[in-house]
C-alpha cells in the first residue's frame, strides 16, 4: 500500500515545483505530463501548458503536483489531497465507500488511462481522497 500527498495549483505548478526542488535540494522532476499531453481527451488551449501530473520524493514520501484545469473551483490553502494506492481492488472499494458516506463523490471508481480503478472523495470532514489500484508499473 502507499500512501502519497498530492498538491493542486492554479496554473503555477510548474513554479511550485521549482521552488519546493530548490527548497529541499533536490533536481525538479524530468517526468512532467501536461494536460496538452494527455492521451484521452482535449481540455482546450487554455489547459494545454497547464501541468497535468508530475511528483517527486521529499523526505521518502511521493509529493504529486498539478494545476486544476482552467476555471475549476480552486481555493488556495484547501489545494490538498491524500492519495492512497493497494494492489487490493477489494479494499479500495471499501476505503473508497467508508469515505464517501456522508461525504462528495467528486469523480466515481472506474478506469482511467492511469489505472484500472480510480476514484476521488471528499469526505465528511472535507478531506480528499485519491484512491488508485496500484500494478507496480508507473510511467512517472
């Protein structure tokens, strides 16, 4: 299981992503995907340059990065989610479920171009949740 922090921008991730490099001495991420690059849809010029995904360890824990698409509700200091990754499919459904009652569904369980079963809650607390059947095999 893994457990990650992922951090949301507004359009100034890549920015964000220098300075936490420099900050924590570390090379900024090579593996960057913008949503231009993104193998399963257009989200329009505005988002083009935008960062979709990248990440880098800090401190031996995966930072994820990315910019909301363009025009997305975005609230600064509330830009935080947790991620959480099993090779149990069983198990994401019920984290997944025990987050979502009495919290928002923000996007259902079901496959992506980055995993076979993925899904994001906020719970009733206001927290986000990542949750992301993990094969071993990561492109990032």
């Amino acid at each position: 299981m893994t457990f990650e922090v992922f951090l949301n921008f507004d359009g100034d991730c890549r920015k964000a992503v220098e300075f936490y490099a420099g900050v924590f001495g570390l090379n900024p991420p090579s593996n960057i995907m913008t949503y231009g690059e993104h193998p399963e849809g257009d989200f329009g010029k505005e988002n083009e340059n935008r960062i979709l995904f990248t990440k880098m360890p800090i401190f031996g824990c995966d930072v994820m990065f990315s910019d909301c698409p363009a025009g997305s509700h975005y609230a600064k200091g509330t830009n935080v989610a947790l991620s959480l990754g099993t090779f149990d499919a069983g198990e994401i459904k019920r984290i997944f479920d025990a987050l979502a009652e009495r919290g928002h569904v923000e996007t259902p369980l079901g496959e992506t171009f980055f995993s076979a079963l993925y899904g994001m809650v906020t719970d009733k607390f206001g927290i986000t949740w990542q949750l992301s059947l993990t094969t071993g095999a990561n492109t990032f």
